[in-house]
C-alpha cells in the first residue's frame, strides 16, 4: 500500500472566529495550512508558523473570484466552515459550491431557519423552551429574539404585551428591526446557561464530548454588580451580545444525559438531513434546578467556545492521550477519511 504523504492535503479557513485553533490542529496532524484573509488582519495572522500560506482578499466574498478560487479548488483542499463563513457567506452560495466543505452543508439552512430548527430539535427528542406566537399570550418571562444567529444581540426580556411594545418600539426607532414581525418571543428558561461541544465522528460512528463552556453575555451577566435597589431606578435593559467564553465542568451525574442528547441529535439528523452531522457540532441550553436541560439553540459546526480548548479539555483528556482541540480532532478525521479513503462520508 503506498505511504500516506498528508503534506500533499490541505485545510483552509477564513481569517477570523476560530481560523487559529483549525489550523494550528491541521498543522500538528500534518496537513499543509491555507488561510483566506482579510488585508486588514494580515498583521495578526502572519505572526503564526502553522500558517504556510496566506490569500489575502477585501472582503472575504472575493473567495469566488476566479483567480482564488482556482487556488481553493485544488485537488485535496478541504474547507472548514465556522461562524464567519456562515454569516459572511451566503448559504445559497456555498449550497453550489463544489469546493470540499467538512460536515454537512446542507444542515446550514437548518440552523439559521427557527421553524426547521424546531422540527429537528423535536425529531432529537430535545427539551425546548415554548414559542410564544403572539405578543398577547406573553403571560411569563420570555426572551424576545431577532431573526438569524444575532449572538444575542438586540435580545431582551417581556413579561407582558406592555413591557414588549416598549422594547419592540426602541428597536424600529434604532432601525434595528422594521416591525414586530422580525421578532421572536420564546419562553425564558430559568437556570444556568451550559454550551456543550460535541464531535460526531462517522468513521468510528461514535459521538464524543470534548469540552462545554459557559457565554460571557453583556450586559446580562455585568447586573451582578449593580445592586437590586439600584438596577430599579436605572431604567436598564439587559441584552445578551456575547463577549467571551468561560470552561465548565459539570456534575458528573449529569454526564449521561448530556450523552444521549448528544446521540439522539446525530441520529435525528441522519434522517431529516443527510448526511446528518459529520465533525462538531453545539447543543445550547439551560439546566434547571432539577438537573433538566432545556435547549435553546444548536450550532451544526465549530462554535467559538471551542477556543477555550486549543490545548485541550478535561473532557478531551479522558478520550485522547495527546492535547485534543476541536480544531486538530477535525484534522485528524479528515486524515483518518483519507487514510481509509472515506472522504465521502466527511465532505459536502
Ligand atoms: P448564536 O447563533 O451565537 O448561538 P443566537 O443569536 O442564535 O446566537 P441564542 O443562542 O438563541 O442566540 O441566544 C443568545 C443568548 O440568549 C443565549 O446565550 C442565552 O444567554 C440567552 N437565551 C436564549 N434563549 C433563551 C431562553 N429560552 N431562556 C433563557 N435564556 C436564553
């Protein structure tokens, strides 16, 4: 059998999200490295050896352009999509593109579209929080979301109609939303907030929990700090624009039921959504007083929060003996794909 040279592979990402962490874990597996970057960041970007070869570019669109793309689509590239891609890319776009996407790309539009969303949370058996469908039915504390992954931001709180029309008409006013209709009322859950970041691996047909964090939300997590007494007179109105991400152990009782969520996702998207979830993924969710989780959201690639993790997790360290990003566990799939020549089963 010839010998595998992984040198001749390479692993690109977009400058930016969590661009280091995929490549430094490319490098130590032994792919070549390729980033797509903006002029504006080369300064950040070319200080890391891993990097081998940089594409610079205005706007990262310009990737379809026909002399980079002639670069990226050379033979044995393969991409790593990551929140930026997502929300700079758009999906129809990357729907056609016939340059190698690790995961599943058409598990995208699910992501980003509430109903779909909802439908595949259901199919996974998963707790949610109840849709509220209309501002007069606001009865408990709910959360009121704008459309698309925001990261929270413009998100606040109603406990009825009144509080609702208030907030609602200082979004239209900062032009932020055209009307109503760009909101979404949902049920606040009531607990702590827990990120689980798992990875689906086909090739061993096994899920693995690799780390969890906690999100770092401005300015709801900051109202600690500001006494009770005097948050009342202050006329303030949280919002939950994430800042940055903290590790989380939890309570090992916990452990087994975060496992067969986890399960019970891959399986429901193998059948909503073929390919179903190859490589990372992120379930997103509140744990309750009781122990219960309730999932608010899931991310279908690699989320920031991983970034916590470049040299590994409490959690990675009981699956693997080396430090295991989720950045280098993507690498090493892709290896193994090559190696038993099932790429197939990892791109789309
Ligand atoms: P991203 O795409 O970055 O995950 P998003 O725009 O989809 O962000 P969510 O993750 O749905 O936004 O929500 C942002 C934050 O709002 C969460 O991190 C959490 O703190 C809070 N949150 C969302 N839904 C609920 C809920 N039902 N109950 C309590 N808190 C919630």
């Amino acid at each position: 059998m010839p010998r595998l040279n992984i040198k001749k592979h390479t692993i690109c990402t977009l400058g930016s999200h969590c661009a280091l962490q995929v490549l430094k874990g490319a490098k130590d597996e032994g792919f070549k490295t390729l980033l797509i970057c903006k002029k504006t960041r080369q300064n950040l970007y070319q200080r890391f050896s891993f990097i081998d070869e940089i594409i610079l570019v205005n706007e990262f669109n310009e990737m379809f352009n026909t002399t980079i793309k002639k670069i990226i689509s050379r033979e044995n590239l393969y991409i790593i999509p990551h929140g930026t891609l997502i929300s700079d890319i758009k999906l129809s776009t990357l729907e056609k593109l016939q340059i190698p996407i690790f995961g599943n790309k058409h598990i995208l539009k699910w992501e980003s579209d509430r109903k779909l969303k909802q439908r595949l949370m259901e199919e996974a058996k998963l707790s949610t929080p109840k849709e509220i469908k209309n501002k007069k039915q606001i009865k408990n504390l709910s959360i009121v979301k704008l459309h698309g992954a925001a990261g929270g931001k413009g998100y606040f709180l109603a406990w009825n109609e009144k509080s609702f029309n208030i907030r609602c008409k200082k979004l239209i006013e900062k032009k932020i939303i055209k009307s109503e209709d760009d909101l979404y009322i949902q049920e606040y859950s009531v607990g702590v907030p827990v990120y689980f970041h798992f990875f689906y691996s086909p090739l061993k047909n096994d899920v693995e929990l690799l780390g969890i964090d906690r999100r770092y939300e401005s300015d709801i997590d900051g109202l600690g700090r500001i006494p009770a007494t005097i948050q009342q007179n202050i006329n303030l109105d949280p919002t939950y624009n994430v800042i940055g991400n903290s590790p989380l152990v939890l309570r090992e009782s916990l452990l087994y039921d975060a496992y067969s969520m986890s399960e019970r996702f891959v399986a429901a998207t193998s059948r909503l959504v073929k390919p179903g979830i190859p490589g990372p993924f992120c379930l997103e969710g509140v744990y309750d007083n009781n122990g219960n989780f309730t999932v608010f959201e899931f991310s279908s690639r690699i989320v920031a929060g991983t970034n916590l993790f470049i040299d590994g997790s409490p959690y990675s360290t009981l699956l693997f003996n080396i430090p295991m990003s989720m950045g280098r566990r993507i690498a090493r799939e892709l290896k193994l794909g090559i190696k038993k020549n099932r790429l197939s089963e990892l791109l789309t």
